[in-house]
C-alpha cells in the first residue's frame, strides 16, 4: 500500500476528498492539540474570474483513493519538517459555484511562524502533486484544467 | 475620532473584541468576496504551557474601543499594502481554558500569496500594537503579560 512504510503517528490529521460542503472550523478542530497556540488555514475558493475571463462555476475531480495517499505523504513531509502537532487537508469534489470552498488545509503548531510555514508549504505541495482536475465554466463553454493550475 | 481619515470603504472587514466564542467560518463568511480564490485564516489559541511551565487557563482584558480602532488602522494599512478584498480580526476577552480559540484574522484575496502575507502580517501588527492584556494562570500563581506577548 502507497505510505504505508510513512504512516503519521499522530490522531490530528485527516486526508480526505469528498463531495460534501467544507466547513474550516471542522478541521481546526481535528489539528489543535493542547500544545498548540496557532492554528493556520488556508481556504481556496471560486473566483469569479481567471485571466480577466469570467467564470461561472468550477467543477473538480479527482482519483480519490490516490489524492487521500498523495495528501498523506505531503502531511507527513511537512509534520515532520516543521515539528507540528497536526495537519488536515480535506478537497472537494464535483460542480461548486462562485465563492464556494474547494478546498481547506489547516496546520498546527505551538508557535505562529511554524504554522503560516507549513500551511503555505503544504498547498503548494497539493497542487504540485496531488491528482485533482478542475473544469472551468465561462460563458460560452467550458475547458479542463490540469493539476497544479489556479 | 481616531482613524476616521482612514476609514475602509470595503463592506468585507470587522474588526471586534468580543467576550463569545469565536467561530473561524464566521470570518471566513465575513472577507469572502466573489473576486477572491484564497482566504488564510490565523487562528491563536490557549496553549498549555509557557516557556515549559504549565499553564491551566488563560485571562484576556482589552480596552474595547482603542483595540476596534487600533485594528481598524491596521485593517486598513494591510488591505492597501496587499490589494485584499478583505480582513477581519475578532480578539475575544475574559478567561478562557486550553484548546479555546483567542483570536482569529482572516484575510481575503485572488491569490494565495497575498492572503498568507496579510494575515501573518496583521497577525505581528496586532501582536505589536494592539492593547490587550493576558493574564496566565499557572498551577501555582498568576501573572498579568504585557501587549505583545506570545
């Protein structure tokens, strides 16, 4: 099984795609532990706009079974690297409106600088390599785009 | 009246201290705009210890309306330095218990750059600027700790 060899002790992480909408106090509450003073989160969401083109609505998919792996990996790589209490990373999945969230990362730490670190470090880790699609809607018609864009 | 020449003509900011618990979807809600891709949010909560020592509840005191002011003008120089669309700062005051959250920033933007730099820089203005208080408890005692600590 991919990671197993990587598994991460801690009971304050979750690695999750679902199609169900994203609640960011859900997660911060999966990743605070009592040692921590700082919880980090970063929230992405539709934009009504890409390259000054309008847009009415993204769709994502993803290989879930793989994206689950690939974002434990990467919350591992990260706990480690910047000795946090916990990380959560949870994506959506299927046709969101404007404004609606596609995805939420939250990261846990006993001081603030170690949680903006990773927080930050974790996403740009999502969207090099975790396999999730996403259909832009304009207008006048639709296009996919491929993972690590936006 | 104080920063009334800076006033934020973006509906998208709050800027409170408040004695209820504090939600971070509330925030989240709050600087959400239909222009925005990402929102970091900073999330302080009660840690159980300082400095190795024990800590069992914290207390938190502000002068209400000179810390809404004060996080008003630093709304206000963060929105301008990162283009936001909006920030929110709610601190919350009275004694709180481990795990409780203390304070929560969140900040809005199209991109994920300029929201995680706002949010940690606001985070460091507050910490510098705003006034409040904070008294730990300690198994054995209690000592007040100035504005900028922790």
């Amino acid at each position: 099984m991919i990671g197993q060899s990587n598994t991460v002790v801690s009971t304050h992480t979750l690695f999750e795609v679902t199609d169900q909408p994203l609640s960011v106090d859900d997660l911060v509450e999966v990743v605070l532990t009592e040692g921590d003073g700082a919880v980090v989160t970063f929230v992405g969401t539709v934009r009504d706009n890409t390259n000054g083109r309008k847009v009415v609505a993204l769709e994502y998919e993803a290989y879930a079974e793989m994206a689950e792996a690939e974002m434990h990996r990467i919350g591992v790589e990260v706990i480690e690297k910047w000795k946090l209490h916990g990380i959560a990373m949870r994506h959506r999945t299927g046709k969101l409106s404007i404004g609606e969230i596609s995805v939420v990362i939250a990261t846990s730490a006993p001081h603030r600088e170690a949680a903006f670190e990773a927080c930050s470090e974790a996403l740009d880790l999502l969207k090099a390599r975790v396999p999730v699609w996403k259909k832009e809607y304009f207008e006048d018609g639709e296009v996919w785009v491929g993972q690590g864009a936006g």
